[in-house]
C-alpha cells in the first residue's frame, strides 16, 4: 500500500443515546456484510469508534446505519 493511499473502512452504527441535552454518543463497530473491510482486514476486522456530536450532527446517524469512514494522510 502507497505511503499516501487511504483507506476506507466500512462501519455501522452500533449505538447511539442523549447523554446530554443537545447531545448524540454515537458508538461504530466494523461493518462485516459481504467482506467489506478485506482490503486492509487480514482477518476479521477489530474497529471501535465513539464520539459525541451536537444534535445536528447526530440527525445524519441511525442505529443499524451503516457508513464509509476514509484515512488519508495530512500533507504535513
């Protein structure tokens, strides 16, 4: 893999609650359907993500949704 390549890795959302008003926590995991993930997995990918957004940003996640997540390099 190229030292500037990205890479993409498939997610779904595996939780998601109001810890706060005016607040989403939204919890991801690997997205296992139809071998997505075996670009960069070499076996069973482990991925965990979580993070808290405003209530606008949370409109745009569903639980069982399931999403791209890219990795590119900073030019830095």
């Amino acid at each position: 893999m190229s030292q500037h390549a990205a890479v993409t890795a498939k997610v779904e959302c595996t939780g998601r609650s109001v810890p706060y008003e005016g607040e989403v926590a939204l919890s991801f995991g690997p997205d296992y359907a139809d071998g997505r993930n075996a670009e960069w997995a070499a076996a069973t990918p482990h991925l965990s993500l979580s993070m808290t957004v405003n209530d606008e940003a949370g409109q745009h996640f569903q639980l069982g949704g399931t999403y791209t997540l890219t990795f590119t390099p900073n030019a830095d």
